[in-house]
C-alpha cells in the first residue's frame, strides 16, 4: 500500500502521527494559525504545522526554565536513560523517519536513512558521556584551603537549526545539552518542520519531562529568534545556519551576554596532489561535492587539482558525474535530489553562468535538469579561477568547479583565502606532505584522504568566520557546562 506521496505504509504512519501532534501543539499553545510544508520534489503540499512566534516562544522558554531544575538535579545516569529510550524509538522508527526527512527535505532516501542513525548516535554517544563529566580538584596554594572546580550544566539554552541536514543537526546539539542537565527550545527551519517535530514526538513518548525539549515552529524565524536571543532565561544559543544569520544573532545576544555556539557557512578546499590515488579522490570528491545534491556546509566548493593530474582528474570526474540519476528522493537508485526551493536553483543557476562569462569551460550540465522543477543538472566546470562569483561563494548545489594549482605552497595560499574555515580535504600519499598541509590549513575539519569526517566522539566546528565552538565529541559536551570555581577554606 502506498500513499498518495509513495510512502510505505509506515512512512504514512509516522507523517499520519506527526501531523496530529503538530495539531496538539497548536492547540497547546492556542494558536490556530499554521504554515504549509511543501514537498522540495513536486511542489506537493504535505501538511500544516503551527506557525507560532514569541508568545509560544516565551512560553517555551519559561517552561524550559521550570523543568531545568528537576532535570538538572537528576543523576547523569537517570538522564542517560531517557536519551537512550529516545535512541531506541528513533532506531524503531528509522526507515519511516527517513521517508519523512526525504518528503520535506527532498535528498535520496538512503542518505536520510543515513542521516536518521548517524543523528540518533549522538544521542546514545552522549547519554554515556554525561556520565563521564569530571570535575577537578586543583593542588591548594596553601595547607587550610582547598580549590575545587565544578561542572554545572549552563541553563536553558535555544537551538536555531537548517534545512539541509533537519534530523541531525537537532540530534547533534540536544542530546549534549539534555546530557549535560540542561534545557532546550529548538527552532526548526521553516523549510523542515517535521522531521523536528517528529523527533519530540518521540522524545515525549521516551519519557522527558514537559518543557526538557520543545520545538517551535515558525514561518517567521525572526520572531521566535528574537526571543531566544533576548530572553534572560536563556543562557546560551546553539545555531547551526548560514554566517550572515550567525552573525545577527551574535549581535543579538550581545545584550544578555549569552554563550554561542555557531556551525556557519564554508568555502571548502578539496585538494588533489599529483601523487594522490586519483580514484580515491574522485570518489572522495562524489561524496562530499554531490551528497545531499551539494547542500551541505562541508561540501567541497573549491576543487584545486595540480596540473599534471588535471586532465586525468576531470575526465574520472566527468564520467563519474554522468552516471548520477536524478529524481525524487524516494525513487529507487536517485542520488541527486531537488534542491530545497526555487531561490535556490536560480542562485546556483546564476554561478554557472557567471563562472561561464568569466572563461570556465562547462564540461557538463550547466542548467536545470530535463525533470525541470527543482532539480539541477549535475555540472562539471573546469579552469575555475578566483575571480569568479563560485570562487567566494558557498555553492550548496552540484556542482563542481576545478582550478588548476602548481605548488603546494600555492594551492596552501589559494586554500586558506577566504573568511571561512570549516572542511579541508586533501589527498596525497606521501606522509610528510599530510602534516606539513594540515598544520597550514586554517580549517577546523581536516580530511586527508578522507571526507566523511564527523561522528559522535569526534570534534566538528570551524575557524574565523565558519562558527565557534564544536559539536560532537568531550569538546561538544563542554560547550554546554559552566565552570564554577569553589574555594574552600576554614580546613
Ligand atoms: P540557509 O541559508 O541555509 O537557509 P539560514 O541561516 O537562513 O540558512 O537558516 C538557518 C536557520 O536560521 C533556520 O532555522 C532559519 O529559519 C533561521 N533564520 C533565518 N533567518 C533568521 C533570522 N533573521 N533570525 C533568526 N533566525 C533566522
């Protein structure tokens, strides 16, 4: 049986339930008005969800005030098994969550299979590092005082979270706030409202206490940003989106003096050596130019490729790109997706055409995909320089464009030319050359020989104006605690 989007029966379900439950929330706040979600491959309507704005927000945060104090008393192992019950009815879940994400989100389904259990692992990851939150007794500088350090979770803190990787990005910053003891009211994009909601569906059903995790929807992301920005209560913004939001908040939580953590926009380096295993990279260069259609803040956006391996490069490049289908996400053997909206293809529309007008040869697509919509064709372009537009800007479509480099110390310069600093990749086999590079690369995400960089226990954040702070890892759960220094005297 399917349903009038092809979901399977259990898709349907899930979309069936998370309707509802957008509807409750609606009628727990009292507010009736809703906005549409809208289905990226089609322009289907998928379904209403409450558009709520600082009321609801305000009513958010003060009930994620008053349940911070009996969630964060709870022991660091009564907190792990909650998160670890909202682990197990994510994992129950997965395939029809993912048919949820692919729905509204629009990437091949198994990239959002992927993306549901990569998403979930943080939540087990840090329900066991919760348990591991030490503070420290420093060595007294004299006999009748002791120096103690405490770690306390920060308070309520407000999540700002993008369209691109819905499930995940929401996964990856509540779980080290719950398991650090704090609070979080989370702002979905308007784009993907349901995958959020359909994880706090859960997140209720595992046994949080009201007001632990709430999601609030909104057509008006301003509205209820504002709030979180502003609002005493709130200790500490966690945003995940595009640097010139990143830096209005920052500007907004100047006035409260909150802590931020910010996962803002790249301009990745791929960099392939001429000693590099050219399969390898090509293959490298697929997954992290193409994955989610190339929707994603650590996609490569710049390929330098040293010129005695150009030629070959491009050509494995080449046909490697032309094998790519391209359609819904939710049919069979689709790797290439829709992008997220119209303003989305003309913008990476407008980049070919000015990297065209600017000399790149375009050695493949250039233009929308003959399923028209929102589906662009997968381009190839090759003697890309930097005085075009796609040279400074995140490209987040599929797109590839290759310069040409000679020296290392060149393609080191021509790398690190840019305010952002989120993923580098970069592939040679000789040893020295991987450390002499890396160390040179201001980037906070290194890749040799490799591109899927971020899991749970690992660091994931970036340098200058790609964000602050880090997500995943012992780094990520600190991010969410405040050191008090005790001392004591009178011994
Ligand atoms: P993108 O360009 O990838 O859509 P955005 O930074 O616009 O990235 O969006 C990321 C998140 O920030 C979304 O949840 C969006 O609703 C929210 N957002 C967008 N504009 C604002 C704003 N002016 N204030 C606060 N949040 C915003």
């Amino acid at each position: 049986m399917t349903s009038p989007h092809n979901l399977s029966s259990a898709g349907a379900k899930l979309l069936f339930e998370t309707s509802a439950f957008a509807e409750g929330l609606g009628m727990r706040h009292r507010t009736t008005a809703t906005f549409a979600v809208i289905n990226p491959a089609d322009d289907s309507h998928i379904a209403d969800v409450p558009d709520m704005g600082a009321a609801e927000a305000e009513a958010a945060v003060v009930a994620a005030k008053s349940a911070f104090a009996d969630w964060s008393a709870l022991t660091a192992r009564a907190r792990a098994d909650i998160l670890r019950r909202w682990y197990d009815l994510i994992l129950q879940s997965k395939d029809a969550l993912a048919e949820l994400l692919t729905l509204e989100q629009g990437k091949p389904l198994a990239e959002a299979l992927g993306e549901i259990v990569f998403g979930a692992q943080f939540i087990e990851w840090f329900a066991e590092e919760g348990k591991r939150l030490y503070g420290d007794i420093i060595p007294s500088h004299a006999s009748d005082k002791r120096c103690l350090v405490l770690k306390q979770p920060i308070g309520v803190v407000g999540a700002i979270t993008p369209w691109n990787f819905p499930s995940s990005m929401i996964t990856r910053k509540v779980s080290p706030a719950l398991a650090a003891g704090c609070t979080i009211v989370i702002k979905p994009a308007e784009d993907t409202p349901l995958s959020a909601l359909a994880l706090q569906m859960l997140a209720e059903a595992a046994g949080f206490p009201h007001g632990a995790l709430s999601v609030v929807t909104a057509k008006r992301a301003e509205d209820v940003a504002d709030v979180l920005t502003t609002h005493p209560d709130v200790r500490k913004i966690s945003f995940t989106g595009s640097t010139r939001v990143g830096k209005l908040l920052m500007q907004q939580c100047s006035g409260t003096v909150k802590k931020l953590s910010l996962e803002l926009g790249g301009n990745s380096p791929f960099i392939v050596f001429d000693d590099a295993d050219l399969d390898a990279a090509v293959a490298g260069a697929i997954v992290t130019k193409f994955r989610n259609a190339g929707q994603a803040c650590v996609a490569a956006n710049r390929i330098y490729v040293q010129s005695g391996v150009m030629a070959e490069f491009a050509a494995r490049l080449k046909a490697a790109i032309a094998d790519m289908p391209v359609g819904p996400g939710l049919e069979a053997g689709t790797r290439i997706g829709p992008l997220i909206n119209q303003a989305a293809v003309d913008k990476v529309g407008s980049l070919v055409k000015d990297a065209v007008e600017k000399g790149a040869y375009l050695a493949l697509g250039g233009a929308l995909h003959e399923r028209g919509g929102q589906y662009f064709a997968p381009t190839l372009l090759t003697g890309a320089t930097r005085e075009m537009d796609i040279f400074s800007t995140e490209i987040f479509g599929p797109v590839a464009a290759l310069y040409s480099f000679e020296t290392e110390a060149e393609v080191i310069a021509l790398a690190n030319d840019t305010p952002y600093g989120l993923a580098a990749y970069y592939w040679t086999r000789d040893i020295g050359r991987v450390f002499r590079v890396g160390e040179a690369l201001e980037y906070g995400l290194l890749g040799a020989n490799e591109v899927l960089t971020s899991n749970p226990a690992t660091p994931f954040g970036g340098m200058k104006e790609s964000g602050l702070g880090r997500e995943g890892s012992k780094y990520g759960l600190e991010d969410f605690i405040e050191i008090k220094y005790l001392a004591l005297g009178g011994i």
